[in-house]
C-alpha cells in the first residue's frame, strides 16, 4: 500500500512539473499603472489583444493607478516572477527612483527589480492648450506666464510622472513658474485641460493627437529631437531655443527572476505582436509609430534614457519644496 502511495505522489509531482513547464497555462495580467487614456493604456489594450492571440491565454489589462505609476510599477516589482503578471510601463519608471532618492524616502521599487521584453512605442511629448487659449505661440505662453508667476496652471499624470517632469524641464529651462494640479494619468489630466481647469499640458501624442485634429487643441511645441511627422507645422523646443528633450517611451516588463525559458516566450510574442496587422492597423490609427526593441536591444535603451532623466530629476530638484 507504502509503496503505491508513493507512486501515486511521484506521479502527480511529474504531472506538476510537466503543468509548470507549459507556460503559459493560465489567463495572463498584464498591469497598467495609468487610469484608461493615456499613452501606458492606449499601447497596452492592442498589444495584450495581440499578445494572447499568439500565447492562446486570455491577456488581462488591470489599471492600478496612482502616485504618478509608482503603485502599479510596485505591484508587478514585487510579484511573483513566474510570467503572469506583466507590466506596460511607462518612461516615468526611471523617474519615480530617482525622485525617492533625492527625498530620501524608501523607494517604491528598485529598476532591478523588473526584466525587460520589449519595448514598443517612443514619442516625444507635446505641448497643447486649448483652441481658445489666448496663446497663438509658445513666446505668447512664456511671455504671458513671466508676467505671472504661479498665475498659469498645468496638469500632470502625477508628481514626478512624465507629463510632470515633461513640464518641469520646460519651466526650469524657460525660468518660468507655473502651478502644478496632478491627477493620477493623463485620461483625467486631459480632461482637466479640456473642461478649462487648467492652462496648459504635456502629454504623447496619440493621446493629444485626436483633439489637435478635432480643433479643440492648440500645439505649441514638441520635445523631440526633429518635428513630428503626424504635427510637421509645430516646432521642437531647439528649434525655439530651449535645449531640452522628453519621450514617452511604452515597453513591457517582468518581475526580476522571471525563468529565462519564459521571459524568451514573452519575447517571442512581442515580437510577433507588433508586426500583427490588427495590432498596426490599431497604433496607426492613434498616431504612435511602432518604435519595437527585443530585450538586449532594450536594456541599452532603458539604461541610457534612466541616466539622462536622473540627471533631469537632480537639476529640477525637489519640486514640491519650490511650488
């Protein structure tokens, strides 16, 4: 009897194992630490719907929102890196580190903490008003808002999110002072401009994009290093004088410690993900050029853009202290 049982419990550790070799088995979750209208939730919803076709799982999307992306980025940092639960990050996950540091405060999570799959989309932010804005010109906006110091507001996908930090160059670059009402992604932030909360904002281009060609919104200047070829009239911000550059980068990312059988799986379905003609047909339609970097490629990538926004998070400084 000793003996069949232990064949038995043999047995069913084989099958275990065999069930853990399959990946993936189960649905898929991918997080999105921005509410719904953002760039991070714009990206993510085509890639997980192109993503599953390939894996044959279901591929979740689930918002977990605030602190300008540091809760969601958290959650996926301390999962468990067993390849089902996955995040759409956002450039801001080299910010968010950084701004602990220089406050002293217990990071959220460390950049160790997740290993890169792939990065897909690479935008230069936009600076838009309203069409009724009163500002024509970015020198209308500068000149208005050195008059005024504090008298012209912005909205941002958080502290230290990249909208903010976008905004933050720009002010530090043009001496200006302007007041910062933080929302927890660039959906709501959008609205605020929109509904005339606020003045001004910096967001990517396939969330602005749409309200630009509607006529509701005015670009004044883009951030990139050459003009934009969906916006070829609106001038970057060397063009006008100001030396500074900001991107809002999308890319796929697992908990640290992900098996490397599973994290090539992952890799091989962004992979294909991208070139699916749904999935094309979907970030052309918002006006994001597929900007697709495999693993390798894209630690490059992330390791030399972290350094450069380090760098911006020290010369901004301690942001809170100056409003």
């Amino acid at each position: 009897m000793l003996r069949i049982i232990t064949l038995l419990l043999a047995g069913l550790g084989a099958f275990s194992a065999a069930a853990q070799d399959h990946y993936p088995s189960r649905p898929i979750t991918m997080i999105v630490p921005f509410p719904p209208g953002g760039v991070a939730d714009l990206t993510g919803r085509p890639t997980a719907q192109a993503m599953e076709k390939l894996l044959k799982q279901p591929m979740a999307i689930v918002t977990k929102a605030g602190a300008g992306g540091a809760i969601g980025m958290a959650a996926v940092a301390n999962a468990k890196p067993d390849g089902y639960t996955l995040l759409m990050a956002l450039s801001s996950i080299s910010i968010i580190p950084e701004a602990d540091k220089l406050f002293g405060r217990e990071p959220a999570y460390q950049m160790n903490q997740f290993a890169p799959i792939a990065l897909i989309s690479a935008d230069p932010t936009v600076l838009v008003v309203r069409s009724q804005s009163p500002y024509k010109t970015l020198k209308d906006l500068v000149d208005d808002a050195k008059k005024r110091p504090n008298g012209l507001s912005f909205s941002s996908s958080g502290v230290y999110g990249t909208l903010h930090m976008a905004i933050e160059m720009f002010t530090h670059a043009a001496g200006l002072k302007m007041r910062h009402v933080p929302y927890t992604g660039a959906g709501p932030a959008l609205t605020s401009l929109l509904g005339g909360h606020v003045d001004v904002l910096a967001s990517g281009p396939s969330v602005v994009t749409p309200q630009i060609k509607a006529g509701t919104l005015r670009p004044l200047a883009i951030w990139g290093a050459k003009r934009l070829a969906a916006l070829p009239d609106v001038p970057t911000f060397k063009e006008l004088g100001y030396d500074i550059e900001f991107y809002i980068w999308s890319g796929i990312f697992a908990p640290a410690g992900t098996p490397a059988a599973i994290v090539n799986t992952l890799r091989e379905a962004a992979k294909k993900a991208v070139a699916d003609p749904d999935f094309k047909a979907t970030m052309e339609k918002i006006e994001t050029p597929i900007a697709y970097l495999d693993a390798p490629e894209f630690q490059k990538f992330w390791d030399k853009d972290a350094k450069r926004l380090a760098e911006a998070v020290r010369i901004v400084g301690k942001i809170e202290e100056k409003k």
